[in-house]
C-alpha cells in the first residue's frame, strides 16, 4: 500500500462520489488501487432491488479516477507545473464482463499506453475476485475546473 498520499490531494472527486479508496502499487506508467463496495450503498435501493449490482458506469467512473490520479501523480513526480485537474475526454471500447454488488471489494489497474503533449492515453482493467469485470481504453487531459 502507498503511504502519505491523500486521494483528495491529487483529484477534486469527494465522497459519495469518490470510487477510490486506497492506492495499492504506483509506478511511472501504471497505478493499481482499490475500493470496498459498501453494502448499505444506496444506490443498490433502486438499482436491480432483488439483485444489486453495481452500474458499470459506476465502475467505469472508478478507472476513470484511478486515471487521473496516475496522471496527478506523475506531474507532481516529474515537477510538472501544468494547472488543472485531469478529466476525461474520450471512451472506447468498453467491455463489461461481470456484475459487481454490495460488500465487493474492486481492484483498477490503469496504464498509460501513450501520453502526446497534455493528452493521456490510458487503458484500465477493473477486477472483482480476482475475475476481469470491466476494461475500457480512455484518455484524458488537464482542464481548469470553474
């Protein structure tokens, strides 16, 4: 596990809507982190009742985090001045390939394939028990947040 980094130091994402809990290994082209799925998360009230699971945008929202924060992670590394926070700018190729629900553990594994300029190509793999659930090809760049 990294220790000393906050999550909410490097992205603007905050509770309920930070789908980042921990940062498990980190280096200069790939981040690995993870997020317990609460049980009692209300979404599951509305979201197939009878059997909650977890919507894949939802999941996909969780890479797209891991995402920024390799990204901020690497300009504070690199001593990179840029302003803004990383927001995403393109989506391809989803693949859903199984069902996340309540008290999940999922595990995003995000590498960057190709950075050109101030855009980050990346791909990320979401896993749940050990089993690919989600993987999807995305980019982003630094945009100043209003």
């Amino acid at each position: 596990m990294i220790q000393d980094i906050s999550i909410t130091d490097l992205i603007p994402h905050r509770p309920p809507f930070l789908w980042v809990d921990t940062l498990l290994e980190y280096d200069s082209s790939s981040l690995l982190a993870e997020k317990h799925i609460p049980e009692t998360l209300d979404i599951f009230q509305g979201h197939y009742p009878d059997h909650p699971i977890l919507p894949g945008v939802l999941l996909c929202e969780a890479l797209f985090q891991t995402g920024a924060i390799l990204i901020a992670l690497l300009l504070k590394e690199n001593n990179d001045t840029r302003s803004g926070v990383p927001v995403l700018t393109r989506i391809e190729g989803a693949r859903f390939k199984r069902a996340v629900g309540p008290g999940d553990t999922i595990r995003m594994h995000v590498r960057i394939k190709e950075n050109l300029g101030g855009a980050w190509f990346l791909k990320g793999t979401l896993r749940v028990r050990e089993k690919v659930a989600v993987s999807v090809n995305f980019s982003c760049t630094l945009a100043e947040l209003q």
